[in-house]
C-alpha cells in the first residue's frame, strides 16, 4: 500500500511539473494562453502594482496570447488583458488598482465628447433640430417598450393621513401603476396657500436611505414651505417598493421602463389634483434620478422646468440598468444624455455639477453645446449650470441651494419661506422624520393590497399582458 501510495504522488508531482513547464513556456499551438490569475500576478511583478479582485471573478478565465499582450505602461496592458474578457482595472489609490466589470457606459472623456460633436453635427438651427428631436422622442417611447403606454388601473391613490409641520404638510400616497404594481412616495404642500401651486416631481436617486434619508426630506419640504407641491418617491425594487421585488431587480432592464411608467402615473394623478397648476411644472433629482429627470423632460412635454443633478455627461451613460438598461442610446443612429437633455429646450434646464465625479467637465464641453441647441430658439439663457468643483457626488445643500434657487425664479416661489433677511438659506425649521412614518403600507408591509403582485417573474406576465392588449 505504502508503495502504491508512492508512486502515486510522484505520478502527480510529475504531471504538476509537466503542468508548470507547459504554462512557463507557452507556444502557439496552445495560442500562448495562461489562466487569468496567473496573468495578474505576471503584471503585479513586472509593472510593481497590487491587483485587488475576488477569486471568482477570475475562475475559470483564461488570457490566449497572453505574452503578446504587455505593454510599457500598466494602463495598456491593462487595457490588452482585460478588454477582451470584459473586464478593467480601476485605479483605486496610488499602485493600487481594482478588477471590475467592463463598465459600457463609461467611456473616456476624449471619445464622450468626439461622440456628442459627431451628434451635433447633424444639424445647425431649429429647423433641423426640430427634425431631430421627433425623430429620437417616439423611438425613445418604443425604445422603453411605452409605445403605446399600457392602460392606467381604475384604482384610485393609496393616501395616508395627513402630518403637519411647521410651514408644510406631508401624505405618504401609493399609485397602482399597473395591475398589482405600485409607486409609492410622499407628498409635501404648503401648510396655508390659495389658488394653484407649482407641482415638482422629486425622483429618489441611487444613495443609500431611498427617499427617507434627511437630504431628500429637506428638500422637498423646503420646496413646499416655498409654495409648491413636491413629490417624492421610489425607484423601481428601491425603497418601499422592495416590499414587492427583490432589490436586485432594480438591476434589472425593465426597471427602466417601470420607472419612467411611474413618474408618468404620478404626474397625471397629480395634475388632476384642483389646486394643480398645470403651467409650473418641474422635476429634479440626483445621480440616477438626474438621468431619470433628464428623460422624463424629453418624453413629457408636461414638465416645463427641469433639474438634473450630478448626473448628465457626454461621457457617461448612467451606471446603472435603469438609467441605460434599455436602448434608448441606439435612437437616431445613436444619441446620449446631454443630447437628451437638449430635447427640453427652449424649457428652463439647471445642471448642476461637481468636480469629483463624471460631471466634472461639463461647463467646458457639454454646456456649450446645450447653450447652443437653446440658441437656436434665442434661449440660450434658459439653460444653465452651476459647478462645484471641489465637490462630489452628492444632493447637499449647494446642491439644494442652486435647486432652490432656480425654482424660484422659474415657478415664482417664496424665497422668503426658506431664506433670511440676509439672504442666507436656513433649513432648520424642517422637521426630519423617522423612516417608518414614511411608509405607505404600514412597518411591516402589512397594509399592501391583498391583489399586489411579488416577484419579478409576475411583473413581466403583467408587463406582457399590459402591451398585448393596446396592439
């Protein structure tokens, strides 16, 4: 047995070595090939780096040619490695770099904005422009799989009761966007007004707290102590809504289309509210919900006044599936956000960017040629940008401020509800509530109609069934 056992182990210290002389010289009959692991290893030796990744994110991948593949530099044999297996190395500190997806939707500055001048190109005054923009809006509906929109259920609005605060009011309300599909959100109005007051959609965007953190709070109860209605509610399986769907759907492609489904729902339930005054209205939101306020603004002609935030760039596309999931990108021979949102024009825009995220070049490229789509109808002042170069990628109170700021002046706000004698802003008498008072369904979810549907398996029969019958 003990000689058995043996040859055995030297059976296998012989096929080992055999193995490691083979993968230590590698010739083109095997095309050069080497595991991916041990090609990462090779470039942390010669370049003098550390590579951070997860082993399963190399299991089982291999590197054909994979000598022919270094470069001077790390950066391009980085790019000779990894680009064919949909991966890439990020910087994360000096010497450091991080293995992660193929990020489609980010592209380098330079090609971004090449992109946007070759779009630009094909048209020089409103004429053409005017021909542009209806070619890429229907496609963008049929690009969403919205064209026709499905039907709306007759189910009238989940509404809470009423909280009071000091200067506004808020209602946590859920709309059934489909059968058993709801958007839920809050609403926020003045405490005391008369007449018809401005509606303002507020999107939640990707940061963690959903629609409950103190950000989001602030803002729309600043909004409606001015004098406005301000709705703010859920993405698709994020917040409230993962009481339905799991929140790895939101990852999903159709989140998309659910998403915009919803702000379209939303508006018109709010718009057929009396004191709705359906000549002021606006959305704004942050980070994914910047890309969303973006979209919204080409598809509904509804919304006069937009204000994406951290979001637009000629450079990148929206990090997520529900900001790029579907192809709205391919309308039109290709387009891009910034192309996007150029169809809001000549509707007063606000973007507003930061110095610390792919926003941070948009006074030098992209505003420019949004000033100069606006300049064809003589508005190139309807568009504009606030930058915060030593900033990042957040909704803090700059942010707010610039938002505050072009509300006012566009929606005929009270500026005096949120800002001293000084001029200075002052948020302090906003009353910041506890996540659980914000829920429409109850702590535990318990008050969800007993028809809502769960599972993402179920919303696209629903789906389905929802587009069969308007063919």
């Amino acid at each position: 047995m003990k000689k058995n056992r043996s040859i055995f182990i030297l059976s296998i210290c012989l096929l080992l070595g055999l193995y490691s002389a083979s993968a230590q010289y590698q010739t083109s009959d095997s095309a050069y090939k080497r595991p991916l692991k041990e090609v990462l290893m090779r470039i942390e030796k010669q370049f003098g780096v550390t590579i951070k990744y997860k082993d399963e994110q190399v299991a089982g991948l291999w590197v054909p040619y994979a000598d022919w593949r270094f470069r001077p530099t790390v950066e391009e044999t980085f790019d000779k490695v990894l680009s064919p297996l949909e991966l890439k190395a990020k910087k994360d500190k000096e010497k450091v770099y991080k293995l992660s997806d193929y990020e489609y939707y980010r592209w380098p500055v330079e090609e971004g904005w090449a992109e946007l001048d070759r779009i630009a190109a094909q048209y020089h005054n409103v004429t053409e422009w005017e021909q542009r923009k209806a070619l890429l809006k229907p496609c963008l509906f049929e690009a969403l799989q919205l064209s026709p929109l499905p039907e709306a259920p007759a189910s009238k609005p989940i509404v809470t009761k009423e909280r009071k605060y000091d200067g506004y009011t808020v209602q946590n309300i859920a709309i059934e966007i489909l059968p058993g599909v709801f958007v839920n959100g809050s609403l926020y109005k003045p405490a005391s007004y008369r007449g018809k007051i401005a509606v303002i959609l507020n999107p939640d965007g990707h940061w963690g707290g959903q629609r409950f953190r103190p950000d989001c709070q602030l803002r729309c109860a600043a909004l409606a102590r001015m004098g406005a209605m301000a709705f703010s509610y859920d993405l698709f399986a994020w917040g409230e809504s993962t009481l339905q769907f799991n929140s790895k759907d939101h990852r999903r492609s159709l989140s998309m289309s659910i998403q915009a489904l919803g702000s379209i729902r939303i508006l018109d339930y709010l718009l057929s509210l009396k004191d709705a005054d359906t000549s002021r209205v606006a959305i704004t939101g942050g980070s994914g919900a910047g890309s969303h306020t973006v979209l919204m603004t080409a598809l509904d002609d509804r919304i006069k006044v937009s204000a994406p935030v951290v979001a637009i760039s000629s450079y990148f596309y929206g990090g997520c599936p529900c900001e790029s999931g579907m192809p709205i990108h391919a309308c039109g021979n290709r387009t891009d956000n910034v192309e996007i949102a150029a169809m809001a024009a000549p509707r007063p825009q606000l973007l507003v960017s930061d110095g610390k995220d792919w926003t941070d070049r948009t006074p030098e490229h992209d505003l420019p040629y949004l000033q100069k789509v606006y300049g064809y109808y003589g508005k190139s002042g309807n568009v504009e940008n606030v930058h915060l170069p030593e900033e990042g990628h957040d909704f803090g109170i700059n942010k707010r401020k610039a938002v505050y700021d072009f509300m006012i002046r566009n929606l005929s706000l009270n500026k005096k509800a949120m800002y001293d004698a000084a001029g200075n802003l002052d948020e302090s008498r906003i009353t910041i509530e506890k996540e659980p008072s914000m829920y429409v369904f109850g702590d535990k979810g318990e008050k969800l109609p007993v028809y809502a549907i769960h599972g993402f398996e179920k919303l696209e029969k629903v789906w389905q069934a929802a587009r069969t019958s308007k063919k």
